[in-house]
C-alpha cells in the first residue's frame, strides 16, 4: 500500500517500550526505520518472554518492520555514523536516550538546520523514570482493586509507555508536516510523567480534588459514575456487565426478571433508576438482584439472552483464550507472520484501516543484520570502507 509516510526515513536510537513503539507504529505507517542499536543489542535485546530458541518476544514484537544496524555507539567513529544516518537522510531521529551530547537536538540542529529530533523522557525536567515509577506517582494504583483492599496495587499495562509513543509518532507526523510547509525543523519532548499527569487530569481524576475536595473511591470492578459489574455463571464464567444508557439498563433490568424489585428497591430508597447517578449510587443493592439471575445460568446461557439485547458484555479470558479466539484468528488485522527464532503466529499489523485494509506486519529484524546495506545505500560507504569499520568493530553484522 503507498501508505502516508512511504519514503520518509527515520531514525530510532532506542530500547524498552515507548520509543520503540513509536519507531514501529511510524514504519507500519509505511516509513522506512532504522533502528540503531550498540553492539551486542541495547538492554531490551533479551528481555521476557522468551521463546524457547532464547529469542525475545518482547523484543520482537516491538521492531517488527524495521532494518537494525549495531554501531559502537561509544566511539566517535560511531557516534558520527549515527548523525551521518540522520543528517544525510530525512533528517528525523526518534530516541530516549539521555544525556548523549553528540545525539542531542543542538548537535544534529548545527549539522541540519530543519531536523526532527523527537527525545522521549521519564519527567519533563530530564530526571529518570519509568512507567511503574510513574504510574505510582499518580494515584492510579491507590484506587484500583478491590474496595477492602489495603494498599496500591500496581496494573499490568505499561500503559504510558504505550501513550507517550503513540504522542511521539503523532508529534513525529505533526512536525513533518509542519516541515513541509515551512522548512522549520523541531524540538520535540515528550515526558512519561506529563503523559501520565495529563490524561489523569484530562479524566477528571486530578481535577475533582481540586474543585470538589474529593477523591476518586477504590470501585473494585465497578465503573465510576455508571452501572458496570463483573458476575459470575452458574458454571464459573466471569462477565463483565456495562449499562451506560437507559435503554441499556432497562435491557438488563427485563432479562434478568427483576422489574418488580427494582421497582419496590426504588421506591424504599426514594431513586430514580433513570438516572446514571442512582444507578451508580446505589450499585451494591441492584447488583445482589441481578446477580441472582447471573448465579442461576450458565455461561452459554448467560451471552445467548445478553445478545438478544442492547447489554453491553463481555466474558472475561485469558491471553490463551484471547489468542485462540476469532477475534484474532478471524481478525484482517492480523496475519501469518514467520519470524526467526520465534516461529509461525499471528502478528497484527496497524491497528488504522487506510481505505478498509490494515497494513499488515513484516517481521522484525534479527540484531544488526543490515548494518552493512544501511550505511552502503544511505551514506554511499564502499565495502572496503565496511570492512575496515568491521575491523575496527565500529560496527557488527
């Protein structure tokens, strides 16, 4: 597909979550990315899981579409193949590196004036942090699990990490464009922890101290301000339950046989089940009625009367069931993907259907196996030239 950034070359000097993602989502886009990486592989290279051959899913998963070149990253030689890679191709650098002088925006700026330099950062004033880090400094970990609970309890989703690259390849396109208009490169930072603090102020949950004086409450499976709840089947099934309209309620109100004592639970409690803040309010009464109904019926029987209505549900699953699920396996998002070391799966490609169709995936690189094609096609190099860079183990194949 001639995708939106076919043609442009970027370059990634990266490890972990946030920046590779960033690297990624801009080569499913169609842009030609060179991930850089020292000899021997940054500190991702083997991180878990790990597939049986030693190979890094993790790893592999994150760099899929991209051409990897390993460069002592230490030497000057190195360093100035680096800022030849940027300077001599589109000028673009994506990385979150720190504290790397010959990398930094002024450096690669004095060499090409209209370059794009994106910096990834754990706090917007340089310091170091990590999406768990960050994550407890927001209060995030303080309201989630179950109500009698005591103590944070920290989720499994980097999910910072996963905003702030997905803020980094749309400030990447953002400064692309604005570079075609005016020939002005970019300055670009993006911070974990400003990541984080925005979208929890953005949500409401920074600002209802400031305005009310409250706190969001710890909810456990509930949803805050609606109607949502996890039940349980008759043969063991989890559900997760959600009811944002009227229509919705009334749905689960009918199928589940208790109108009469809603009614009757209403009136006792002088609410108004029409409204999302009584039915908020008042969640653990409507939920041991419904409940009932969920603990008489089996899990079939359960998503065969929710489907005939506006009920919005889902059975809870593992990742194995998720895996094996047609959602996957019948998803045009994903395709049969080979990738070495790892083997045959199921790959998705980007998650943005550009004229109905998603880009598919190609596999991820093994470890600097383009090191030698990148500098001979980018920066003109002979093979004497690579061989006596090899020699000097300023790069590895």
């Amino acid at each position: 597909m001639n995708m939106p950034l076919t043609g442009v070359t970027i370059v990634e000097v990266s490890s972990f979550v946030a920046a590779p993602l960033c690297g990624m989502t801009l080569s499913q886009l169609g842009a030609d990315v060179i991930r850089v990486d020292p000899i021997g592989g940054a500190s991702d290279v083997h991180r878990w899981p790990l597939a049986k051959s030693g190979a890094s899913i993790y790893w592999t998963g994150l760099n899929k579409g991209k051409r990897s070149a390993t460069i002592d990253l230490r030497s000057p030689d190195g360093q100035r193949l680096v800022q030849r890679l940027v300077v001599e191709g589109d000028g673009i650098v994506v990385t979150n590196t720190a504290g790397l002088s010959w990398l930094s925006y002024e450096q690669l700026a004095s060499l090409r004036s209209d370059v794009i330099h994106v910096q990834l950062l754990g706090r917007g004033d340089g310091s170091t942090a990590v999406d768990y880090t960050v994550n407890a400094a927001t209060g995030f970990p303080l309201v989630t699990g179950p109500t009698n609970h005591v103590g944070p309890i920290n989720h499994v989703l980097p999910a910072w990490d996963v905003c702030c690259g997905l803020y980094a390849a749309l400030a990447v396109t953002a400064a692309l464009r604005r570079r075609d208009n005016s020939g002005v490169g970019a300055q670009v930072s993006v911070a974990l922890e400003d990541v984080a603090l925005a979208t929890a102020a953005n949500l409401g949950w920074l600002t209802e101290p400031q305005i009310n004086g409250t706190q969001r409450p710890r909810l456990g499976n509930a949803i805050y301000g609606q109607y949502g709840q996890d039940f349980t089947s008759r043969d063991g099934v989890a559900f997760m339950v959600v009811t944002l309209t009227g229509r919705h309620f009334r749905d689960l109100v009918g199928v589940t046989g208790t109108a009469a004592a809603v009614s009757a639970l209403a009136e006792a409690l002088g609410a108004d089940f029409t409204t999302e803040g009584d039915r908020y309010r008042y969640r653990d009464a409507l939920t041991a009625l419904f409940g009932v109904w969920f603990a008489d019926h089996t899990a079939e029987q359960i998503s065969e009367a929710l489907s005939g209505t506006t009920v919005l549900f889902e059975r809870y699953r593992t990742f194995a069931e998720a895996a094996a699920d047609p959602r996957v396996t019948a998803n045009p998002l994903f395709s049969a993907l080979h990738q070495d070391g790892i083997g045959d799966y199921l790959a998705p490609g980007l998650p943005t259907a550009f004229d109905g169709v998603h880009q598919p995936s190609t596999p991820a690189p093994n470890l600097g196996q383009d090191t030698n094609d990148v500098l001979a096609q980018s920066l003109g190099l002979s093979p004497d030239d690579i061989a006596r860079l090899i020699s000097a183990k300023t790069i590895a194949c």
